[in-house]
C-alpha cells in the first residue's frame, strides 16, 4: 500500500512538473491559476533598457503632496537597492502600500494618489571609471517621469496606463500620421460597464486591464479576462 | 512473447531501481540542513516587517491578483501573522537540526508557502518557489534518518553511545523523494531553457546586456564589466542553454555527473558576480546537496581520514559546531512532542512581546503616530509631469569601434588602425525608439569630414552597423567617428590611424614611381 502511494505521488508530481513545462512552452493555460506560478520556469524572461523605481504621491484637499514611499518607518530593500514598491511592474499592489502608510499616519484628508514611475537609461547605470572607457561625452542622466496610475482618496482606480516603456513604443507607432489620420476617421463607440457583474477586483480594477506587451501584441478589450501576469 | 514477458519486466525493474533503492539519504540531509539555514537568515530579516507585508492590517501584496484571483488566500490579522512567522523560522531552525524532521518540512511548506504567495514584490521569487519544492519533498521524505536529533535519539534508544559521530549512524530510506529533487532541478533548467528559446533577445546578448546594467539586484561589478564586450556574451548564452537542456539527461552518467554539478554551482556563482544575485545562487547550492551519495560521503571521509591538516582542520570546523548542537539539543528531545511544542509555544509568544516592542508603526510612542510631510511643490509638478519625448543621446546604449564582430555584435579590441583595415562602427540602441534616421562621419583632426555615411534604423532594431573600408589616402593621426541620431550628435569615439610600416611605405614610394 505504501509503495502504491508513493508511485502515485511520484507520478502525479512529475506529471505536474511536466505540464508546467508543456504549458508554458505552449503558452496555454500557464497563467490560468496561481499554482502556475510553481510549475512554470520563466526566471529573467523580461528585461527592459530603462531603469525604473516608483513613487506614490498623495494629494491632500488642500493641495499639497506627500511622498508616500519611503514609508516614514522606514522601507525595506529585499534584493537590493530598490524599493518593495519598485518591484510592483503590474502597478497592481502600490495602492495597498499608499493606504497601509495613509492608515497609520496623520494627514490632512486626500483627494488623490498616485503611483508615478521614474524611468533612465540604463547606459547611465555604469560606474564613472566604466563610462570613461565607454564614452568621450560627460555623463548626463536624466529621469522621465509617467503616471502609471491615478486613485481617489479612497484607493478606487480613477486612471491606468501601461508602464512608460511600453506607452512610448506605443506613442511611437501611434504618432504614425498615416495612423492618426485612419484613427481620426473610425467610428466611435461607446460602452458602459460591459463588465459589470462579473468578478472585478477590489479598489474597482477592471478586468480588462490595459496591459499590453510590445512583444506579445495582443490587444485587450473590455471582453478579455484580466491581465496577464 | 518472451520478449514482451522481457520488457515490462525490464522497465519495472529500472524504476524500482531508480526509484526504490535504499540508500542513507545524506543528500537529503545536506539539503534539510542548508536550505532552512539560508531561508532562516533570509526570512528573518523580514520579521520586523511581517505585519506589513503579510497581514491584513498592512499591505501584503498576493500573487494570486495577477492571475485574476482577488481573494485566493485570506489575510491574517496582525497578531496572527506574527505568530505564525515566528512559528515558521523556529520550524526552520528545527529542520536544520532534525527535530520532528518530517513535521518541522510539512509545516515550513505550509507556512513558507502561504507567506511567500501573500507577498509577491519583496517575498515571491522562482527561488521562494524552489524552496516551496524541497519543503514539500523533504516532508515526504525520511530527511531526518541521518545527522539529525531524530537518529540521535533513535541510535540512543537502541544503547549506541558514540552515536553522533560520522561513523554508520545513518539508516537506509527508500531514494524515491531525493529523485524527485534531482529530477525538479533538471526539469527546471530545461523550463529555464524553454524561456530563453521563447526570447529572442536572448540568443543576441541584449536581454543578458541589459540585465547587466540592472540595478534592482545587490552590486554586480563583473556585470557592468562585462556589459562594455557584449560578443562575449553571445557564446555564454549559448553554452548556458546547452547545459540547461542537456543537464536533466547527463546528470545521471557517472563521469559527466561531477562536471555538470560543477558547471552549474560555477554558473551560479557567476550570477552572484554579474547580476547581483545572493539568496538564489545559495538556495541553488542547497538543492545541489541533493546529488550528494553515499559513495560521495565515504570518498571524503576516507580522504579526510588520511589527510591532516587543512583540509581535515576545515572540515571539523563544519561539523563539530553541528554535531554539538545535536548533542545539546538531544537531552530536550527525550522530552518528546511536549518539549517541541513547548519551545514553539514559547518562543511564538516570546516573538509576539518582540513585535511590539518594536512597534513599527510608533502607535504606541510617546509622541504618536507618525506625521506626513509635504513635499517640495516643484518637485511634485516636476513628477507628476508624463514626459513623452526622449531624448536622442538615451536612445544610445553604446558606439562600439572594431574590426571584428561575432554574432553581430563589434569587438572592441583596440583603437589604432592602419589604413586597409576594414572597421565597423555600431550604434546599440536602447529600446523602445522610433525609426531613427542614423549617420555617421568620419572627421580628422583638422575637422574635415572623410566619410558621411547614414541609413535608418528600424524601430525593433537594437543595432546599426557602418562599415568602413580605411582608405589609403587617409594620413596618419587621429580621427574620430561622429554618431547623430536624428541629425543631433550623440557620441563619438576618436581612433588612430597609424603609421604605415616601413616596407609598405617603400613598397608604395616604388609603386608611385
């Protein structure tokens, strides 16, 4: 009996190790559920030219902005110099980090937060002696700044974009004049809460989050299921 | 038929054999020790943190949400988060000494699991998930029948009295979990591998470039050593695939086994050097233990056995510390489940005073709760600005002068050429661009341009090349190429043309005549 439990574990589990594979070299099913996350091998599958860290940034009622990250406790840095909120590449989770400091804080009341990414190149990422070697121009970094997302006071979703990469390959191809033209002539179209009803998330996120990848383009409409990971 | 009677019996017989053998599971020993000891250090820096990042009263942040399931796992209280943390390192600590060995594994799985998935930014990672893997293996397995207080107490139970010595205290146990540990470590290498085919980037060294430029891990000065010759990337990113897909097949050949596991702890420190990677290279190095045999475990008692000094000196410093802490957590454990209980209990509720103690929040300070500061208004505009130009010099990753290139990308050996020399001269972008118009010049000192050469770089492209035949009307001395993306100049490299030798100036003077 007990080796008859033990072929079947040995079974079942290298039969879940083995679709993990399969669906993640198929891409199907490999985001279906969280337990994905344990079978499929994707380490370092992304990478971007920019660096970036987050901010959040609340607005009080009467007009001022506070820094909400580093947390007046302090913030933890769990792999290295960045931030707990930096590791947020969703933007999905920052709105909890923003309440957590706005609960145990005193403040004035807040109308608004926002999740702010800070992108640079990475060619600035080089120490001074290795930028010498690399390059006869004086090192001259500089940050973009873009709102990833834009919440009332009360952490409900007012506003999402994709992460600033991803917005400008977009603005690139979407600057296109013959593309403006096109898109000035098609007809609009209106919708309201094609979604409602069905599972949305908390702090009102929609499921069709508008995250779209530049090497995966496939577009996300208010049908769709939620964002990938 | 006799042949169909053959091959069943053939296959049944490789698998109990594979599976079924009986071995003293030292492998397994290795990695109940070593793991939890990393993961121990690791999650307890967390500790002060537990009710931010785990409970309902802070901000945990589950990975379940990026699937689409907003409430996977429910949110523990503050308190309660802390206490089953606390409870969670002491089952690690009681892993690495082999106190209620399988237990303490079922538990730390459990436990471990539910924390890591409740924090996907500072907690999850492929490594948190390997570590959920052997937690899981180690339960199923008998971790505990060798170098553990469970054999301890089993050897004193049947009168042995040196029993924690090296010599033949452990007990054989069926190998099948500590296959399919080595199988999980070949199966997620060729995973691994599955991505990197899935990333094209890969295969011509911008994905690893870049990642070598990355600042998110801990200090990585080979990396950004590394990142000024990106040829030599191109075969290391080949060779790395090639081990990762043939790993799972080779490991289990007794000649190319030690290569293999050398190749991968090499490997692995190698990510340590060049990405910054500290806790998953280690947790690697413990899954690694896995491959450890009992023929592995005689070689080096028999080597130690015959050698002195260093080497034997190094070893007992290892193992004297471990072997005393058995020792002395032995005469607890005669106690049996009450001690163990106890000591968890105890220890939870002594980690629950500590917590608020700490009182991260200053709810309970003298002088109140924390106070939120405005910021600096112009800095507020200036962030909350959405900036969607970029400027032509950030488009620019590097502007490489050589003469050789593999796999696309220049080698830069040197900056003096001769006149016949063919160079190339590339411009490496950095995504996302738009199509760029690219020129290059190629000016004297005197500023008189020589060559203007220029083209378009598509919007995918990472890189655009010039070629250049150096003619020889060009003098001697110093020249530099000029880099404009979309006419504006964003970099240059100055290069020298060198005297002809000699012969050939003769050689020409004649020819001239």
């Amino acid at each position: 009996m007990k080796r008859y439990a033990a072929i079947a574990t040995i079974v079942i589990y290298l039969g879940a190790l083995g679709w993990g594979v399969v669906s993640h070299t198929l891409s199907l099913g490999h985001v279906s559920h969280p337990a994905m996350y344990y079978l499929v091998w994707d380490m370092f599958c992304g990478w971007s030219g920019y660096e970036s860290r987050h901010h959040l940034i609340a607005q009080g009622v009467s007009g001022e902005h506070y820094l909400l990250n580093p947390a007046p406790w302090g913030e933890f840095k769990p792999y290295g110099p960045a931030y707990r909120t930096d590791y947020d590449s969703f933007g999905m989770h920052s709105i909890r980090i923003a309440q957590s400091v706005l609960n145990h804080t005193d403040h004035e009341p807040i109308q608004q937060i926002f999740l702010v990414e800070e992108s640079w190149s990475k060619r600035y990422n080089r120490p001074d002696f290795l930028w010498r070697m690399e390059f006869e121009e004086e090192k001259d970094q500089m940050s973009y700044f873009h709102t990833r997302a834009t919440y009332n006071g009360d952490g409900m979703l007012m506003d999402r974009r994709n992460n600033w990469t991803t917005a400008m390959a977009h603005h690139h191809v979407a600057s296109d004049p013959r593309l403006v033209k096109l898109r000035s002539h098609s007809r609009p179209f209106f919708a309201v809460s094609p979604n409602a009803g069905r599972n949305s998330a908390p702090n009102g996120m929609p499921n069709a989050a508008p995250i779209s990848n530049a090497s995966s383009p496939i577009q996300q409409t208010s049908f769709a299921e939620p964002a990938t990971p | 038929m006799a042949a169909n009677r053959l091959i069943p019996s053939a296959w049944s017989n490789a698998f109990n054999n594979f599976f079924f053998d009986r071995q003293i599971p030292y492998g397994m020993a290795l990695v109940r020790i070593c793991l939890p000891l990393v993961l121990l250090v690791e999650m307890s820096m967390r500790w002060p943190w537990v009710v931010e990042f785990y409970s309902a009263d802070g901000a945990p942040a589950p990975i379940a949400m990026a699937y689409g399931y907003w409430e996977f796992l429910p949110f523990l209280p503050g308190t309660w988060a802390v206490a089953a943390f606390t409870v969670m390192l002491l089952l690690m600590a009681s892993l690495i000494v082999g106190w209620n060995s399988r237990l303490s594994a079922a538990g730390v799985f459990v436990l471990y699991t539910y924390f890591t998935m409740q924090d996907s930014l500072s907690s999850l990672t492929k490594y948190s998930v390997f570590s959920s893997h052997m937690f899981l293996l180690l339960s199923l397995s008998e971790c505990g029948a060798v170098w553990s207080v469970d054999r301890l107490i089993e050897l004193r139970r049947q009168g042995m009295t040196r029993a924690s010595s090296w010599l033949g205290e452990g007990r054989a146990v069926e190998v099948w979990p500590q296959r399919l540990l080595q199988l999980f470590i070949g199966i997620v290498y060729f995973g691994a591998a599955v991505t990197k085919m899935q990333t094209p980037t890969y295969f011509s060294g911008d994905q690893m470039r870049l990642w070598l430029l990355t600042n998110v891990n801990h200090w990585n000065p080979l990396g950004e050593l590394l990142s000024l010759q990106p040829a030599l990337l191109v075969p290391m990113c080949y060779i790395a695939i090639i081990w990762e897909i043939t790993f799972v097949f080779m490991v289990w050949n007794k000649t190319l086994r030690v290569p293999f596991l050398v190749v991968g702890a090499l490997f692995h420190f190698m990510t340590t050097l060049t990405l910054g990677l500290i806790v998953f290279p280690l947790v690697c190095f413990s899954l690694y233990m896995a491959f450890v045999t009992e023929e592995d475990v005689r070689w080096w008692r028999e080597r130690m056995a015959r050698r002195s000094g260093f080497l034997r000196s190094v070893s007992q410093l290892l193992t004297t510390p471990y072997r005393l802490l058995l020792e002395a957590i032995a005469p607890l454990a005669r106690f049996g489940n009450v001690a163990y209980v106890g000591i968890l209990l105890g220890a939870t509720a002594l980690g629950l005073v500590g917590h608020r103690a700490i009182d991260l929040y200053a709810a309970n300070t003298p002088t109140g709760r924390y106070e939120l500061q405005p910021m600096d208004p112009q800095l507020a505009r200036r962030m909350l600005r959405t900036d969607t130009v970029i400027r032509e010099q950030d488009k620019l990753l590097s502007f490489d002068i050589g003469k050789l290139m593999v796999g696309g990308v220049v080698v830069e050996t040197g900056k003096t050429f001769k006149t016949g020399d063919r160079i190339h001269a590339q411009a490496n972008l950095i995504p996302p661009h738009e199509d760029l118009f690219v020129e290059c010049q190629l000016v004297s000192d005197r500023g008189l341009i020589h060559d203007q050469s220029n083209g378009i770089a598509m919007r995918q492209d990472f890189r655009y090349t010039f070629n250049y035949l150096l003619p020889e009307t060009l003098r001697a001395g110093d020249y530099q190429f000029i880099l404009k993306l979309n006419n504006q100049e964003v970099a240059r490299q100055t290069i020298k043309i060198a005297e002809p030798e000699p012969e050939t100036a003769e050689e020409s003077v004649a020819l001239a005549e």
